[in-house]
C-alpha cells in the first residue's frame, strides 16, 4: 500500500483490503521524481502481491496514482471516500466539486484509488509496515527521473498554509482589489490563520493560485472559515466543506453562501473586518 503524504484516511480504507499494509513514501525517490514513484510502487505492488494500490487524493498523490496506471494497464479511480472488496470492487466517489457522489464498480485485479483528505472518520490501527526499497531502487531506469523536482519555492506570504491553519480568511471579488486584501491578511494575523481567496481573485491576478480554495485550488478543514465578499459557487464551496464553522461577511443576503455559513454578517466587508480586528485588539488589550 501507498501511504502518500500521510493520509490516515487512506489508511483506514486501505485495511479493508487486507489484513497487512505496507507504506512507500512519495518522498521515497530523491528529488521527488513522479515517474520513478511509480515505477517503484509497480515493482513493490508485484513482489508483495499487492491486493489494491492506495494513496493519498493530493496533487503529488493523483499524480503518481495516474502514471502508475499508464504504466501497469491498470484503471485507477480517483476521489474515493468508501470502498467494499469483492470481484469488483464497489466505490463511492466524489465528483463534480463534491456535490455529487458517484456509486460505480472497479474491474480490475489490482484496484489503483486515492482517497481525498477530511473526507471520513478515521479509524484507529497498527501503521503500515515500511518497505526494504534498497533493492527496488536499484532496478529503476534513468529515464524514469526526467520529470523531477528543481527547486522548491516558498509559498508567498509565507507563514502557516492553509492546509494546516485552524482558521481561514479568505476574500473574494467584493474585496475591489489586491490592495484590499490588507484588512484579509490583517484579520487572518490576529486569529493566528491562513489567508485565502476565491477563483476570481487569482484570475484577477490580486493573489497567487496557492491562496486559492476550492475545487481547482486547496481543499481545507480550518476550525473556523471567514468568507469576505464572496458569492460561494459550488466550486468555492467544494474547498471548503469540511470547515467546522463558516462565517460569511457579504453585502448580498441572497448570496449562495449564506446557505451554508453557520453566522453570516450582511454588510460592506470594507466596515466590518476592519471593526472584526478593532474588537479583536481592544479585547487583548483590556
């Protein structure tokens, strides 16, 4: 099994395929070379008799996943969130921004899934057993690290990520501008969070794609999310779903997000952040 970039929901779906799991770690090949992880995922798959390949449902995850399929003539499903073993295997997928939920049946004599983060309770299980990958490394062909990682960059800003934050700020097109976006990061700063944005906002060039939340951008699980000016398309809300709590601060009370924030603030966002992080400092202070 494929333990990615530790998802325990992986984990938890990966046992019932079997009494053992065995983890590769997607940094197992230095630098990070997608072709050679699979390679290497195909060559361990085979000697363990693997009865299915999991990983986790990010970026590097699917990317991997996919060319692990090209490579074996495998099917591979991506966005599983349960799965039943049998002569076909039974899933449950997400799709179309997570509004919808797909039932379909896997054929396939070594099932490849990925399984996106926050998306089922986890349970509790002895970790996977690390494979010896001295021997497999080995037998990897040059051509397999053509693709490879460079150079890592920071992320802008810097600071916490929005995968990781407790709370999330994000602003949208009722922002008006990227310098605007001083009260969002002003706010985000006191709560101790990640800023974020919507799809048009990056299009718009006022913040970079690392800061986008939603289907085409990061999906994220904060304690709290504070949405800022935005509409709240199904394709936003896909990224945000598994907030514990949202907050919507929006000058349109029919805005589609007001029917899922669990506290909404109708009004000129340009007012009620700045008062938000006000509140916030005279508290502290007193």
């Amino acid at each position: 099994m494929e333990q990615g970039e530790a998802s325990k929901e992986m984990l938890t779906l990966a046992r019932k395929f079997g009494a053992d799991t065995h983890a590769v770690s997607m940094e197992a090949v230095q630098p990070y070379a997608p072709d050679a992880v699979a390679a290497l995922l195909a060559l361990v798959a085979q000697d363990l008799n693997a009865s299915a390949v999991l990983a986790a449902g990010t970026d590097r995850g699917n990317d991997v996943m996919a060319r692990l399929a090209a490579r074996t003539g495998l099917p591979f499903a991506a966005n599983c969130v349960a799965a039943e073993p049998g002569e076909a295997v039974s899933l449950t997928r997400l799709r179309w921004g997570d509004s919808l939920w797909e039932m379909a049946r896997l054929h396939s004599a070594r099932p490849i899934i990925t399984v996106p983060p926050h998306t089922f309770p986890i349970e509790a299980g002895p970790p996977p057993a690390e494979v010896d990958l001295k021997p497999f490394l080995a037998q990897l062909d040059a051509k397999d690290h053509l693709v490879r990682v460079s150079e890592h960059m920071a992320a802008a800003g810097g600071g916490i990520s929005l995968t990781e934050a407790k709370v999330v700020v994000s602003g949208g097109r009722g922002v008006g501008s990227k310098e605007g976006f001083a009260i969002i990061e002003e706010l985000a700063a006191l709560l101790g969070g990640a800023v974020g944005c919507s799809r048009v906002v990056t299009s718009a060039g006022w913040r970079p794609h690392t800061d986008q939340v939603g289907q085409t951008g990061t999906k994220i699980a904060p304690d709290l999310y504070i949405a800022c000016g935005i509409s709240g398309a199904t394709q936003h809300m896909a990224g945000c779903r598994n907030a514990k709590r949202i907050l919507a601060i929006n000058s349109d009370a029919e805005a589609p997000i007001m029917l899922n924030a669990d506290y909404a603030v109708i009004g000129d966002l340009k007012e009620i952040v700045p008062a938000i992080s006000a509140e916030i400092r005279n508290r502290r202070a007193s």
